[in-house]
C-alpha cells in the first residue's frame, strides 16, 4: 500500500481516492490537482485489503474504486461504511453496474456511485455535492426520535406508534426517509403482529457483547415491512420476566439513531433501567391515555413525574385516544381535557374500532384502508413540522449526545 499526499491544507476540501487503477488515479490527480481547493491523497490498493487501514478522519469525501463482482471487495465496502457512518460521504466507483450491486450500495449508504468511464467533471460535482449535503445536515445523521408512552394498558399506544411510523414514513420528501419502528415492549410487545411481519430482534445474541451491534447485525435484526418501514421488534415471551442490560439497549437506540431519519419507540408500562435515556434522547414525547378521569389522572401524573425527571429535556405531551365528543356529553368534555391537562395536552384522537380492527387484522396502515380517515388525518398534524417544540427538542438531543454516547 502507497500513500502519497499531494496537497495538504485544512481549509481545503480534502478528498481521499482508493483506487488500484492507475489510468483512474492519473486522470482524478490531473482534474483534481489543478483545483487549488482540493487536498487530494491517492490510497492504491483494494478496499477489502486497505480500506480498514484508510484514515478518513479529516476527509472531505472518499472515493472508492471497486471491483463489485468481488465478494470480498463488498465485505471491505461493508466494513468501511460501518466504520465511518455518514461521515465522510462515501462515493464508489464500480466497473460493471446491475441492480442487485445498486440495492446493496444504497443499503450501504454511500453517498453515491459512478460507473466506468467515469467523467471527471462529473466526479467532482458529485464531491461537492456530496460534500455539500453532509456539511449542511450538520447533524441530521441524529434522528427525529417519535416516544409513544402508555397512561394505562391498551389506551393504544402500539396503534398510534405504528400509524405514526407509517405517516412519518409518507410524510418524506422525495420518499427519501427511512423510518424505524422499535418495539421496546420486550414482554408484550405487539408492533410485529400488527403489521404482520416476522419479528427479527435477538436481544441476547447482542447481550454479551453490545459493542459487536454494527450496521450489519442491526440490518440482520431488523424485520421490513412492506410499505418500506423498518421495524425492530423481538420474538414475544409472555412467560419471561427479564430485564436487559441498559448497555445492550442503549446501544440499540444509538445504532438505530444513527441510521435512520425517524424512529418511533412503542414503550411499556414498566420503569426499566434504559427508560429514562429514551426518553431523553426523545425529540417528541407522547403519553397516551383514554378519555376517563382516572386516564387522565395518569397521563397528568405521568406528565409531572417526568417533567421532574427529565428537567429541561423533552416535554411529554398527552394524546387522548378513542375520543368520542358526544358519549361524553353528559361526562368529560374536551374543555375538561384541556383544563386539566394544560400545554400539556396535544391532541384527541377520534374512535373507530372497526377501522383500527382490519388495519391490525390485515398488517396495513389505515391510510390504506380508508384514505383520509380521520385518526391519520389527527396523526399527520401531529407529526406536521408547524407542531414542532424547537427547544426542548435541541436540549433533547444534547443530551442524546451525553447519554447515548459511549
Ligand atoms: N383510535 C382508536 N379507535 C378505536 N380503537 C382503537 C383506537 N386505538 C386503539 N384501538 C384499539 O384498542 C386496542 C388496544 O390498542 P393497542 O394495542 O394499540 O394499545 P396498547 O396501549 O399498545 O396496549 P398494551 O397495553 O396491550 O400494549 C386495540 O384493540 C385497538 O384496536
Ligand atoms: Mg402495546
């Protein structure tokens, strides 16, 4: 392996080729030399060998030239973004192209690839785009984090945490997001079954060493759904009562964080270890109750023990699901709610049995089932960027930053 620096100087962009073409190199060192504002470095050799060698801490971008038929050079591939995350932006050159090489990059999230012949303006706008768009998501790589919490079992909380996943999931621009729903009701948890799909997560593969959870094992655990969101959920086990680690929970939350654009965590009942960093590390907090006084009395309490808990961090908000104005005509009405709940009250989410029924029976989103129904109509403004809580939501992921980070 040879390194030869060309340029050095911080303030440039500093670009790091791996390549073992040397017809590649000479173009790319004479398009990219004559910029000034490019540090180039030429790494040649092959990424299964080299690349877990390759520094990349002060690169700009990195470009990898490969050979896509080569397992082995994939694997390499694999390891370098699971190394470096989003962080440089990684951009592949491959020699041949099919769909299968393309669905496995885009899974691997480099930041783009090129096919040979490569032109080299191209290849530099595609740096500076690249580049561009890591610089100003600044630190979007962290994820809008969606906490759905119960005031009492079955107010249905796993109904709205999977609509609000699904909606988060639409609400894209570009249908560009990915979004993860996590099940963190270990025991009883439920999001699997409602959206028909083979629960995936093995909490005590990952328990004896939470460091080994990387990109690929959590790619292994997680179970997809067919309207493309990812869900994370384990294998009920009603009989087993048994706690995790907050290690191997924390570490979870922290891949998932990292390598999502929204996740959506159904919680359980239960105070466990892990809670309080989740809810931490929440951007939105929903408590969900039903609409009768003693609901009320524990979304409130709920409200307040957390408020004391978390200090300055995400507020908790309550949703009122099941909400029916006229039954309560003669009971609790909508102003009761407000009065009691204050800003803390976020919304009402209206009833329909039959609706939530098929949507659950038949693993779909209600969207599907009745097009403009009325409780994703509620959901859509409650995930709508107007409702958004900038404060809490920044103080939330600072201290994301100082909880999850280990
Ligand atoms: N808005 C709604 N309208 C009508 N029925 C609903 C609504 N939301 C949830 N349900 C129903 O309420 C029941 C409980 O819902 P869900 O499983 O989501 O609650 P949960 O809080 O997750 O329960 P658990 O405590 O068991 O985890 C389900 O049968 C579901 O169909
Ligand atoms: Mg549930």
């Amino acid at each position: 392996m040879q390194i030869e620096r060309q340029h050095v100087g911080m303030s440039r962009a500093q670009i790091v080729i791996l390549t073992t073409d040397a017809a590649f190199e000479e173009q790319a060192r004479a398009a990219f030399g004559a910029n000034s504002q490019v540090a180039l470095t030429v790494v040649s050799g092959t990424v299964d060998v080299a690349g877990d060698d390759l520094i990349l801490d002060q690169a700009t971008v990195a470009i990898v030239d490969l050979d896509a038929s080569s397992a082995e050079e994939m694997h390499g591939l694999g390891r370098l973004m699971n190394r470096v995350g989003s962080r440089p932006p990684v951009v592949v050159i491959t020699q041949g192209f099919d769909a299968a090489v393309a669905r496995t990059l885009l899974q691997m999230r480099v930041a783009d690839f090129m096919v040979k012949p490569v032109a080299l303006p191209e290849l530099m706008n595609t740096c500076a785009r690249v580049a561009k768009s890591a610089a100003s998501n600044g630190d979007a790589t962290e994820s809008e984090i969606y906490t759905f919490l119960p005031a009492a079992g079955g107010a249905g909380v796993t109904t709205l945490a999977v609509q609000t996943a699904m909606t988060l999931l639409r609400a894209a621009p570009h249908g560009k997001s990915t979004t993860c729903l996590v099940d963190l009701d270990f025991q009883h948890g439920a999001c699997a079954d409602y959206l028909d799909i083979e629960p995936r997560l093995n909490l005590s593969e990952i328990e004896p060493r939470p460091d080994r959870l990387d990109r690929q094992l959590l790619e292994v655990m997680l179970s997809h759904h067919a309207s493309g969101l990812a869900v994370i959920a384990a294998p009920n086990r009603p009989a087993e009562m048994r706690s995790f680690d907050p290690d191997v929970v924390t570490r979870l939350l922290d891949m998932v964080s990292s390598n999502f654009d929204y996740v959506v965590f159904d919680m359980p009942r239960t105070w466990f270890s892990w809670t309080d960093n989740v809810l931490l590390g929440s951007n939105k907090l929903f408590i969900v109750s039903e609409m009768t006084v003693p609901g009320l009395r524990h979304a409130k309490q709920l409200v307040e023990a957390i408020r004391e808990r978390l200090g300055d961090g995400p507020r908790p908000q309550v949703i009122i699901n099941r909400f029916e104005q006229k039954m309560f005509s003669s009971g609790l009405r909508k102003n009761d709610i407000e009065r009691v709940l204050g800003d803390a009250f976020a919304c009402c989410i209206p009833n329909d049995y039959s609706l939530v029924r098929e949507a659950i029976d038949r693993g779909l989103p209600l969207e599907e089932i009745k097009p403009g129904n009325k409780i994703s109509l509620q959901i859509k403004k409650l995930v709508a960027p107007a409702t958004e809580v900038k404060p809490t939501a920044e103080s939330g992921l600072k201290r994301l930053k100082l909880s999850w980070a280990r």
